[in-house]
C-alpha cells in the first residue's frame, strides 16, 4: 500500500504497511482499484454528448467511499468495483466507435472473478504513486484528493434532490484527465479548475441545505444530556437526520448530534422536533471515549468513522449507513425510491438502553451560516470602521489527534479582543468552548456549519470586500489560518485558491502528496505557507502578513 491523502501520514511522507487512520493494507490497495475502476468509467464518459447522471452519481459516490475514516470493509469495497465496472460496460457500449480508440488500461481491465480483483489491487499497477515523476504524482493526488471533496458535497446534494451536470462532465474529464500524459501547465490548469467546480458543489450544497431545512438561526446548542434514552448520530447527512427525528416522535427516545452532526441543530427545520437535545461530544477524534460513554445506540452516517479500540464496547451499538461500513457494525440499508430508511432497529436498541452519561453542561453558540452573518452585516461593518473589530481570522477546517492541533487554541486564546474568528468544520471544536466573549454584541466566534458550509465563510468574505467597496478580497483586514486533515478540506483549500485568497497559513503541515515543485508554485503564486509558532503568526496576522 501507498497512501498520503490525509495529514495524519507517517513521517508526513506517507503510509506504507497500515494507515495512521487504521486502515489495512487490502482496504487501501482496494480503495485504490476502486479509483482506478472510476477513471476507467470516466474515460468513456467523457465521450458522450450528454452527461450521463447515473455515471456521475456513482463516480461521487465511489469517490467518497476513499475518503479517510469511510470505508472499513473489504467485502463492500469490492462490491462497489463490481457495479463499477457493469456501469462501464454500460457507458462504454452506448459510446459505440468512439470507444475503439487507444485506451489506457483502467478502461479495458476486466476480472473474471473476485479473486482476481484482489490480485489486481495488490499489484501495485492502480497506486497513487504509480508514476515515477514525482511531480506528476503530485498534481494527479491534488486533483484527485480535490474530486474527492468535490464528490461528497455533490453526493450530498444529490440526496436532497439537487444534482449539478456541470460537476458531473468535470468530474468525468479530470478523472480521465489523470490516465493522460498532460504537460504541468495543463494539470495545474485542471487542478486549479477543480477549485472553481469546488465553489460550485458548495454553492449546490449551501442551496439544497437551505432550501429543504432553512437558513441556520443563531442558535444556543444545548450540551446537556436528559434522563431519556437517546441515539447519537454524527456524520454531515441532513437528509439522515430528518428521517430519525421523524421515527423517534412519540417513542420516548432522544436524539443528539456529535461531531460534525451540531451545526443541524441551528436549522429551522429541526427544531420542531422536541426530542432533538443538543450535541454530545467533541470532534470525530474523541469518539472512543465520546460512544463509549453515551451508553446507546450511534449512527454514523458519513465519513469519521475510526475503528474501535480492544476495551471499547460499543460495537454492537454502531450503526452505519450510507457510504460508511465498519466489521461487526449493523449497517442501515439505503432508502427505496421516493421512500425514507429504516431506523427501528437503532430506536429499539435505543429503548433498552439507558440515558446517556453526562459529559457536560452548558451550550455552543452556533448559526452563523451566511444568511445571518449577512443580517449582522451593519452591525459588523459599523464595528469595522469604528476600530471595535480589527481583524478577522477565518480558522476553518478539520481537528485531528496530533497534538501540534493545539496551535488553534493557542491561536484562538492569543488573538487580541478586537478579532473575529470565523469557522466552520470539526476544527471548531479546539477554541468553542474557550470563554472569548464578544464585540459589541458580535461573538468573537462566529461558527458558519460543517466543513460542508465552508462556502459560508466565501461568501462572508465577498459580501464585506463589496460592503466596504474593495477590489480584490486580500485588502479585507481578514487572515486565513486553516487547519485541514482530509480531502474535503483539500477541495476547500483548492476553492480559496480559486477566489485567489493569498497568504493563506496552512497547517499542521503542509500536504505530503505535493512535491517541492508542485508547493512551490504554490508559494509563488499564492503565498501559501505552513503554520509557525503561535505568538509569531499571531503578531504576523494582525500586521496583515
């Protein structure tokens, strides 16, 4: 196995016998086959007048199944290639002549049974690193790690009705683009396309969210715990937790969010339901001990899953669903058409089981997804002009194990009282409990959602730069200091560079999939540059560097 996709890899450089994620050596290599049966769709896909729909919801879907803390089980993966590869079948008969022309071996491979599928994976033919140009490695991970972010904000759409051709036909021509022997100008061009599609799957995203469930309100999120028996379920899926809210009315059990999962108790839609308590927990990291304490059932309904320790016990109350699966977990199967999924077998567990442990009280101040930025939007500017707000600090992105994350709360606890931090993500989770206060009455931390809400704090951003009548968004009295740990936050990443955002302190380290050349040109071009010592950057933001 190869892998460096996320910023937990061994020695930053990558990892070669388990993933620092859990992950084995059979499960990467078939993730890897799995991306290798995607390019060889796409190769046929790209060649149809018409962007084929089903193509493009399964090449989201596989996609996202790569991400990191997705996919544990080996069985799943492999089914998943094999309806890859009946969909090729499919795109590459209605392609008809065109699909004698020379192709690259991920469009012609075909295994006859799954033993060979096995073989092939651990061949090491379908690694990341396959090329010997370690520049071409590089930009190909890029694009890759970005399409896989891209593909979990289509993927989510998708669920709510919402379904983009534009992001599918890219999708198709990048992943094909990778079988080709383009020249560096024509990778970084596509790489630097794919942040432009990455602000357009936000935008879907932002607009299928708000659309089906409202704009996010100000909200005080309660982390509490009540004497009912409760599920818990974390993940980024809306369209999951409306379905458990609807089949938990009346049964007397509770619902709370973790992770990922808080910022849906700001949403209007959700809040009708009574027995939607508030958010147990911290970031996806600490749920060992975050499960193991909430003594019932856990839904986990996208990616985050880590695997579950030796003196854990709460394997036979996980549940997955979705792209998630995990060994030994019950997984919930996928809604029928124009119907809604299962939950009875997590709300009767749920009964038997008793209330959560208490891990503390109190609230999260959540809500500040564009729409009610925007509403404060006087307010903020007025603060701005009179010198009452001189900064702000977008500290966006993901939370992770290592300790070098506790830069962010040190970061969060240095910055003077006359900054704004603005965030969205797990990353959140390192200062939102930390006692900043407020300016004016403008929390000093302004939590726009998930990282799926990122496009909040672009938007953000472009609304002030036209308030204040600027340019160019670099002349904002705004530093971006972004923690990231998997490949959502690379499409993030590659969206900021889009809206070309400079200067932006990226951390704990710096990607290990790009290559000298590849991270210098992205230094020149747009300032990147890894996060240094707390008080250094601190002192460096606020002078506007």
């Amino acid at each position: 196995m190869f892998c460096f996709q996320c910023q937990e890899t061994v020695k930053n450089q990558g990892c070669t016998l388990k993933g620092v994620c859990g992950k084995t050596e059979d499960t990467a290599n078939l993730q890897d086959l799995l991306i290798d049966v995607c390019k060889g769709i796409a190769v046929y896909a790209e060649k149809l007048s018409e962007v084929d729909r089903k193509a493009g919801r399964y090449l989201c879907e596989a996609l996202f199944t790569t991400i990191t803390n997705v996919a544990w089980e080996d069985r799943r993966i492999i089914d998943k290639i094999e309806a890859g590869l009946a969909l090729r079948a499919d795109v590459k008969a209605r392609v008809g002549d065109a699909a004698r022309a020379s192709l690259p071996d991920c469009a012609v491979w075909a295994p006859g049974n799954p033993e060979e599928i096995m073989a092939r994976a651990r061949s090491g033919d379908t690694r990341i690193n396959a090329s010997a140009n370690e520049d071409v490695t590089s930009l190909r991970s890029l694009l890759i790690f970005g399409l896989k972010g891209i593909a979990a904000y289509t993927e989510h759409a998708a669920v709510l009705g919402y379904e983009s051709d534009e992001i599918y036909r890219f999708i198709m021509d990048a992943l094909a683009a990778t079988t080709k022997e383009l020249n560096g100008e024509e990778m970084i061009g596509m790489v630097m396309k794919a942040g432009e599609i990455a602000v357009v799957a936000m935008a879907l995203l932002d607009e299928a969210n708000t659309e089906t469930y409202g704009n996010p309100e100000i909200t005080e999120v309660n982390t509490g715990v009540r004497s009912n028996p409760g599920i818990l379920i974390s993940g980024h899926d809306l369209k999951d937790l409306e379905e458990l809210l609807a089949q938990t009315q009346g049964t007397g059990v509770d619902v709370y969010t973790h992770g990922e999962m808080l910022p849906a108790n700001c949403y209007p839609a959700f809040k009708k339901y009574p027995q939607l308590v508030g958010n147990y927990g911290s970031a996806w990291w600490r749920q060992n001990e975050d499960f193991e304490s909430f003594r019932g059932p856990v839904i986990l309904t996208t990616n985050c899953l880590i695997p579950v320790r030796k003196d854990n016990t709460y394997l036979s109350r996980l549940f997955t669903t979705g792209v998630v699966n995990y060994p030994g977990a019950q997984h919930i199967a996928d809604r029928p058409a124009g119907g809604a999924k299962d939950f009875s077998a997590a709300i009767a567990m749920a009964k038997a089981c008793p209330p959560p442990a208490e891990l503390e009280t109190g609230g999260i101040i959540g809500g500040f997804a564009h729409a009610q930025a925007l509403a404060l939007a006087d307010k903020v500017i007025e603060a701005v002009k009179s010198g009452a707000i001189k900064r702000f600090v977008v500290m966006a992105g993901c939370d992770g194990r290592q300790k070098a994350r506790s830069y962010f709360t040190e970061v969060a606890r240095a910055l003077p009282k006359d900054t704004v931090i603005l965030t969205a993500g797990c990353a959140k989770y390192r200062y939102n409990r930390l006692p900043l206060g407020d300016i004016g009455g403008i929390p000093r931390v302004l939590d726009a959602g998930q990282c799926n809400d990122s496009y909040s704090l672009a938007v953000i951003a472009l609304k002030l730069k036209e308030a204040f009548g600027l340019g160019d968004i670099n002349e904002l009295p705004i530093s971006f200091d972004i923690a990231w740990y998997e490949q959502k936050a690379v499409a993030v990443l590659l969206a900021l560079l889009h809206l070309n955002v400079q200067g932006i302190r990226l951390g704990p380290t710096l990607p290990a999939f790009l290559s000298p050349q590849v991270a210098g040109v992205l230094v020149e071009k747009f300032g990147i540059k890894q996060i240094g010592g707390v008080e250094g950057d601190v002192a460096a933001m606020m002078a506007g560097k």
